[in-house]
C-alpha cells in the first residue's frame, strides 16, 4: 500500500517489473511482444511522472515525496529517496526520453532485440534512482550504473566499425573521473560519520576541505557534463551509437553532471564554488567558442551536433556558478530545452542516415525538395538550437545571460560569441542539408517522414515550443529550491 500511495516509488518500481517480466516470462523470439510490452511499461511511467508533477507542491523548497529505508544501520547508511524542484523535471524528461526511445527503435534492433530493450529499461531505472536518490553514496553507486546499459548500447548495437572503441573510450573516460569523486565521498563519511544529503547540508566543512572536495567532486562531474578538455569520448560515443543511444545520450547523460553540480557542489561547498569560479568561467568561455568553431569543420552530421552539445553545455556551466538566481533558472531549463532539441536533432540524423547509409555532409543537399516534412522540422530543431525566439533554448539563455549581467560585463559580451557562432554552425548546416539542388549523383530513391516519425517529432517538437512559450509552468514549481540553494550559498 506504501507503494501505491507514493508515485515516486511507482516510477522505480515500474522498470523492475519490465525487466524481470522480459527476462522470465518473453520469449526472445516474440519480438513484437518485446517491443509492446517495452513501450507500454515506458509509457506507464512517463504517465506516473506526470502525476509527480501534477502532485508537486510549488509553496515549499522541502524535498517531497519522500521515503527512508535502512540499508546498513550500523554504518548509518540508509537509502533516501526525495524530489524536489531541480530533480523533478530531469525525471520526466528522463521518462519521456525512454519512452520516445523505444518508439525510435520499433524497427532498429536486428539482433539481441530482447537485451536491447532490457537495456533500456534498466537505464530508466538508474536514471530515475540518480535523480531522486538522497544519500551521495547511492547517488555515486547509480551514477555508475549508468555506464553499463550506455556501454552495451554503444559496444553491441552501434552503427559502424569503431563502436567497441567508442564503448570503452566512453566508459574508461567516465569511470576514472568518477574514482575521484567516489574518494571525496569516502572522506565525507570518515569525517562527518554519514552520507545523507539532508543531514550533510547543515554540516560545515572547513575552507581547505571544502577546495580538496570540490576539486574531487569536479572531475566526476565535469567528465559526465562534458567541460573542456574532458570532452574526447563524446563526439566518438554519439558517432558509433544508434539513434536511440544518441538521444539518451545528449538528452539525459550529459545533464548528469549539471545535476550533480547543482546538488552537492554548491550547497555542500559554497566557499569553493565561489574560489574556483574564475577557472569555471574560463574553461565554459573556452567550451562555448571551441565548440563552435569545431563544429563548423566537421563532416559527419552526428559530430556536428555533438560538438555544438559543448558549445550549449558551457552556457549551463556559466549559468550555474554565475551563483545568481537567474542563471541558476536559465541553466536548468537549457539542460532541459537542450534534452529535447538534441535529442531531436540526432533523430533527424538518424532518419536520413536509415534511409541512405551515410552521415557525411557533402552527400546530401536539396533534400526540401524530396522531404519537406522532414525539412520542416529540421528547419525548427535548427532555429530553436540557436535559441530563436518562442522555443526553449531562448528562454535558458536568456535567463543565463541576465545572470551573466548581475556579476559581470566582461562575462557576459564574451559569452554573447558564442550566440553568434551557434548561429553560423545551425544555419549553415539547415543550408548545406535541406536546400541548393538536389544531389542525384549519390542518391536515386527519396522518402519523407513515415507515421512514427512524424509522431515522435511532433511530440518533441510540441514540448519545445511549450517550454518556449510558457515557461512559467516549469520555473514555478523550479524557484523556491533555487532560492533556498542559492540563500544557503551566501549564508
């Protein structure tokens, strides 16, 4: 009955059941039944976490919906579970992804189609534990977890020869920086005796502790993000992953880091944030612009958009340690506005890559002409990836950049070149793809958009604009936990 009582328990729950459900009960063979099955315990989740939301209490900063079991009472370890308004939204988007997901790869898995989709659902169910999970050692435990389905998608299911490298580049790259902050979290406990979040908030660390911990802690997070100069896995990760693993990848992982900063770094490392903002503010300038500019030199469609994810993942760092409500604001809704955009965009690459076997620019052009569906939503991805106005990403940065303005000028007017180069790449790429005539040399059959398609873009295109043109409906239930973060920040 606690269960039933508490969707927050329904949502962990509900992935458990899929996989043991697949595991014991599917045979590998019905592969049709995998995939309904697959799709309906997503969607069931998806519809819970939208219960979360509609629950949500926006008058308090308290966490809510909160649930304590003992895990090893004599170490005084227990397992918290809580949401507050920085956590809730990253679960839905985590659910909503998945969901879309298993949508997206109705006709991709050739083999091991059972596993591809135990995949899934086990990565939905460390997803949904990292982004409601009160303890920093569990939160460690399922931050890793992660790796394993993103390492078997990649690794097994990846579209071209590079994928086992790509695969472990991914998960050697993630693991070692996670060592570092597993070691802070062993510190943590020595020295305070525990490693409750809600407990640690109240606690003091002493300034020398609070800079060791904080560099500990940055290079587990900054890895995941990814900041400059640990960002190599990325671009190979998301050029040997299918189109599903592309998406969670850019919409829910790369925001794991952004999470983790806003979650223990500033609240439990104030003076440390506030110390090392300088080289925060650096290395996020450097991201945006060398984002940029390398995007502009690439040739494969996918590294494009994994590029300009550094680029956009910058402004979020800026907006974060700029320590101002508003670019606190801005941060969390580009983290969620750049989950949906990338996700679509490495979608529409998907769909040209299923159709003609090739993610190389100069092949394709004029493609308006053949697929203006397609080239319709394209065209959207493209402008609300630049921020245009009345999609999502306008609302993030702006919110960034009047955060930018409250400490700095300087800041700021650097910041705004990455504006303009995240301008150049979008169009230049919307150009080179979908107009100019068309290229018969390469290509002799054309198709549009089928019916699933042309759903899952409306879906994702539908919560852009949604984002974009009332974003009150997120910032409300959003400000009181900014508030109480950013008062615990300066007390």
């Amino acid at each position: 009955m606690i269960i039933f009582s508490n969707p927050l328990l329904i949502i962990m729950i509900l992935p458990l059941i899929g996989i043991i459900f697949l595991v014991l009960f599917i045979s590998d063979t019905n592969k049709s039944f995998l995939k309904i099955f697959s799709f309906l315990i997503t969607s069931l989740t998806f519809l819970f976490s939208l219960v979360l939301w509609i629950l949500f209490s926006e008058s308090t900063a308290s966490f809510q919906f909160i649930e304590t079991y003992p895990f090893l009472p004599f170490f005084n370890l227990t397992y918290t579970i809580g949401l507050d308004g920085i956590s809730l939204f990253f679960i839905i988007l985590s659910t909503f992804l998945i969901n879309l997901c298993i949508l997206i790869s109705w006709e991709f898995p050739k083999f091991f189609v059972k596993e591809y989709f135990l995949s899934f659902l086990f990565l939905e169910f460390c997803l949904i534990q990292v982004f409601c999970v009160l303890d920093i050692l569990f939160f460690y435990i399922f931050f890793e977890s992660v790796l394993i389905p993103m390492f078997l998608i990649i690794g097994i299911w990846g579209s071209r020869t590079r994928k086992i490298r790509a695969a472990f580049q991914f998960f050697l790259y993630t693991l070692v920086g996670s060592f570092f902050m597993l070691g802070a979290i062993i510190f943590i406990y020595a020295l305070k005796g525990t490693t409750d979040l809600l407990i640690l908030w109240f606690t003091d660390f002493p300034i020398k502790v609070q800079l060791i911990l904080w560099i500990l802690f940055f290079f587990g997070l900054a890895v995941k993000i990814p900041m400059i100069p640990f960002h190599i896995w990325l671009p190979e990760a998301h050029a040997e992953a299918p189109t599903a693993g592309s998406v969670i990848l850019a919409g829910v992982l790369l925001k794991l880091g952004g999470y983790g900063f806003l979650r223990f770094s500033l609240p439990l490392f104030p003076f440390a944030c506030l110390y090392f903002n300088p080289i925060i503010f650096l290395l996020s300038l450097i991201a945006i612009i060398y984002g940029s500019l390398t995007t502009l030199r690439q040739i494969d469609l996918k590294k494009i958009i994994a590029y300009s994810s550094i680029s956009h993942m910058g402004f979020v760092t800026l907006g974060i340690f700029s320590l101002t409500v508003n670019g606190i604001e801005g941060s969390i809704i580009l983290m969620l506005s750049h989950g949906l955009i990338s996700s679509a965009m490495f979608f529409c690459i998907g769909i040209l890559y299923d159709r003609y076997s090739t993610r190389i620019l100069k092949y394709f052009s004029g493609l308006v002409q053949v697929m203006p569906i397609f080239v319709i939503f394209f065209m959207f991805f493209s402008f609300a990836n630049i921020s245009f106005p009345g999609t999502s990403s306008f609302i993030g940065e702006l919110l960034i950049l009047v955060g930018l303005a409250k400490i700095s000028f300087s800041l700021l007017s650097l910041s705004l070149i990455g504006v303009l180069l995240s301008a150049s790449y979008a169009i230049w790429l919307l150009n080179r793809v979908s107009f100019g005539s068309l290229n018969l040399y390469y290509f002799k059959l054309f198709q549009d958009i089928s019916r699933r398609e042309f759903i899952i873009l409306s879906c994702l295109s539908t919560t852009v604009f949604w984002l974009g043109i009332y974003p009150t409906s997120f910032l409300t239930k959003i400000n009181f936990s900014i508030l109480s973060l950013v008062k615990q920040l300066f007390l």
